[in-house]
C-alpha cells in the first residue's frame, strides 16, 4: 500500500474513532439525562398523590379517584398503587389487573423512604409520604414513550452524521495525503532519472524547509559524496592499472630479451636481481593497495582496544630496520616523562598503527640522506603527540596540500623508488581514529605530526 493510502487510511480511522466516541458518549448523557429527568417527574407525581389522599389526618380515596380521572392521565401507560402502613392496597388506578406487589419492596421503601427501578416497561418510583399522623407508600409506574422516541431521533441522526463524516473524511483524508506526498512523488521521479551517466551533474530541486526538502538536500548531499567516491574510484584504478602495468612490462621484457638467446651465468644473474627488484616494487605496490583498500572501511569494521604508542613505536623501529636492512636506522626519544600511562595510551586497531607508524618511519629513512627516522612522542591534554622527522630535501610549499592523495608524488620523491600511497594510507588511518595527520614547516627536512586522542583526553 502507498503511503499516501496509508496516511488517509490512519486519517481517516482516527478521526472515525473520535467521532464514534462523541456519538456515544452524546447519546449515553442523553439515556442519562431523560432517565433522571422522568424519575424525577414520577417521584414529583407520588408526592402529589401522597398529599391528595392525605387529608386532616384521613385517607381520601374519592378525592384521589375523582382526580385521577381529570387531571393525572397525562402519563403514558401509567400505573399507581398506594398502600397503608399496615400493606394493604387502598387505591389502584388498574381496575381490571390483577395487583401483587412484594412485601418486600413494600418494607423496603417503608425503611429507606425511597426507591426507583427501571426496565424494558419502564421506569417505577415508590416513596414513603407521611403527613400529620397517617402515612402512605406510593407506587408510580409510566413508560417515557416521548422520552424514547426523542433518543431513537437521536440516534438515526448520529448515525447519518457519522457515515457522511466517514464519507468526507475519505475524501479530505485523501486529498490532503496527496498534496502531502506531492514532493516526495516529485524527489521519486527525479532520484529515478540519476545513474552513473549524469551523476556528477544531476540534482534534485529542494524548495521550502520543512523535512522533505531537508530531505531532498540530504539526498543531494549524498549524490556528491558518491560522485566524489566514484571519481575517486575511477582515478584509484586508472592510477593502479597504470602503476602495475610498468612492473609488469618491465619484468616481462627483461625477460623475453634474456630468453632470446644463449647467455653467461653473470648475465642470467643480472637479469635476476633486476627482476627480483622489479617483483619486490610490484610486492610493495600490492600492499600499499590492499592497505588503501582497508583504510578506505568504517570505523565500525575495526576493533579498537587500547595500546600503548610508545611501545608500538619501539616494535615499529625494529621491524623498519629489518625492512631496510642495514640501511635504516629509527632514533626514538621522549620529550617528556609522562605521569600516567593513559597519556601515551590510544584506543585503536593495532594492525592498522603499525601499518601508519611504518610507513611514515620508513618514508623518513628513505629521504635522509643518512637513512635516519627520528620520531619524538610528546601528549598535550587531548592527545598523543608523534613527530616524524627526516633530513632530506624536504616538500615544496605548493605541493603540501596534495601529498596526501593516492599516487601523488612529490617533485622531490621523482628519483626515489615508490608509488605515492604511504602517505594517503597514513591519512585514512589517522582519520579512522578520530586523529589529525599534518605536514610541519621545517628548516630542513620534513616533519610529519600525527595526533591522536589519548585515555585521557576522551
């Protein structure tokens, strides 16, 4: 079911339910109201009786008799019994009905003076009426024919009130749920005409601001955020395609010319160590993209547990001095003591940390000129302070804003072997972690400061 048949469905029943309710409540205060008016008329009715037939102290049933014929016979189907104390009948208007009262109604109105009662024939009041010496009980009975009528008119026309108000209800239900879903109709139709062609340039029109147009501004959101994922993609694999191509072309040419011809065992041996190294950039590259790939998850992918940077770092030192064999050296030292551990302490993946601190260790041996990382760890009341440090050359000013975008290669890195993902993988990862990741000014050499939430600052 559609929505806008669903909104003036819910409408539409809602309101049914009220106005049912009124209905009933208006006609049950109505039975209410007649009931206690007519009894209150019957009660009126054996008062006077009560004061007709007593009279100086004597019963004056001719008075009441010649009475009751002129001037009481305006209740329908009306019935009056008077009874002494002693229970006898002294006066019936129902000369051809056979009377029979129970004693113990009769007692039970002598004791408690009063009694109403009413069923499908009708309402009855008895009262106790005592005036001077003699006292009376007195039975009235009367159907409120009237009384009945005026309650049944009402009810037909409840009834047809409520099936033309069901009937409008509909109507103006559905009407108004239509004009509602008109802009959600509208932001239908234009999501429907966006695909991958016109993505880029195609948005949908938001007027107002009531939440539809902030959804359709959300929805508009999102479509730049997914065209900026797909160029991303786009770039990511033509940038990929194009770095994987080189390696491979390199070791499949160096291959087919040694296999030309006979050659020497130094050749055969050359040849090796260029494909070796070749094969060893090719390892590097695929890593670097299946480290890109990870980064590019949710935080919501990852467990995040806590660890203690500084000692990541000392494991980092090792494992980049194996990497570069001898060629590499990490110096690491504290600008300060901390007092509590939580200050040095990051919740965060691990894996992930050390793919971070290992490439940016490992970028730093790779531009200085003596192949030295130095990395200092400092905190401030929010975070982990690790500065990477080398001595090399250093980034231009103008290429400090792109350096952190896949394959990008600084103008300076041009002539060292690398494929321009360390540092965008190094981007993701800090972000991940709700961290900062920032190229510092240096007089030489290039400072890379990440800066990540500690226990304590969170």
């Amino acid at each position: 079911m559609k929505i806008k048949y669903k909104i003036a469905l819910y409408y539409t029943l809602s309101a049914a339910f009220l106005l049912i309710a009124f209905a009933v409540l208006a006609y049950y205060f109505s039975g209410q109201s007649r009931r206690a008016e007519y009894l209150d008329r019957l009660e009126y009715r054996a008062r006077s009786i009560g004061s007709v037939i007593i009279e100086n102290d004597q019963v004056q049933i001719g008075l009441l008799r010649k009475l009751d014929k002129t001037t009481f016979q305006d209740l329908y189907r009306e019935s009056i019994l008077v009874y002494s104390d002693s229970y006898e009948l002294l006066y019936t208007n129902l000369l051809d009905t056979a009377v029979r009262t129970p004693r113990q109604l009769l007692e039970h109105i002598r004791e408690h003076k009063q009694y109403n009662h009413n069923d499908s024939g009708g309402e009855t009041v008895g009262i106790y009426y005592r005036e001077g010496n003699m006292s009376v009980l007195v039975l009235v009975s009367s159907f409120d024919k009237y009384g009945f009528q005026n309650l049944q008119n009402l009810s037909r026309i409840l009834l047809i009130e409520l099936a033309a108000a069901v009937v409008l209800l509909v109507g103006i239900g559905y009407f108004f749920a239509r004009k509602m879903m008109q802009p959600i109709d509208r932001l239908v139709d234009q999501a429907d005409q966006i695909n991958a062609n016109n993505l880029q340039n195609t948005r949908v029109a938001v007027k107002g601001k009531d939440e539809i147009a902030q959804l359709g501004a959300n929805f508009n959101t999102m479509l730049q955020r997914l065209s900026h994922s797909f160029d991303l993609q786009k770039s990511f694999v033509s940038n990929a395609s194009h770095e994987l191509r080189t390696p491979l072309a390199s070791i499949i040419s160096q291959l087919q010319v040694t296999l030309a011809k006979n050659r020497s065992g130094e050749e055969y041996q050359a040849v090796l160590q260029s494909v070796l190294e070749d094969a060893e950039g090719l390892s590097d590259l695929t890593n670097g993209l299946l480290q890109l790939a990870q980064s590019e998850l949710n935080r919501q992918e990852f467990v995040f547990t806590p660890v203690r940077i500084d000692e990541l770092l000392w494991d980092t030192g090792e494992l980049v001095r194996e990497k570069r064999k001898a060629g590499g050296k990490v110096d690491i030292q504290f600008l300060r003591e901390p007092e509590q551990d939580t200050l040095l302490t990051c919740n965060g993946n691990e894996s992930l940390l050390k793919v971070l601190f290992i490439n940016l260790a490992d970028n730093a041996c790779k531009f200085s000129p003596d192949h030295t990382a130095r990395i200092s760890i400092d905190f401030d009341a929010k975070h982990i302070l690790v500065r990477v440090q080398n001595q090399g050359e250093g980034i231009p000013a103008s290429e400090a804003d792109k350096i952190f975008e896949p394959f990008y290669r600084g103008s300076n890195a041009l002539q060292t072997r690398g494929h321009g993902l360390g540092l965008s993988i190094c981007k993701k990862i800090v972000q991940l972690h709700e961290g900062e990741l920032q190229l510092e000014a240096t007089v030489e050499g290039t400072t890379m400061l990440v800066k990540l939430p500690h226990e304590q600052g969170t």
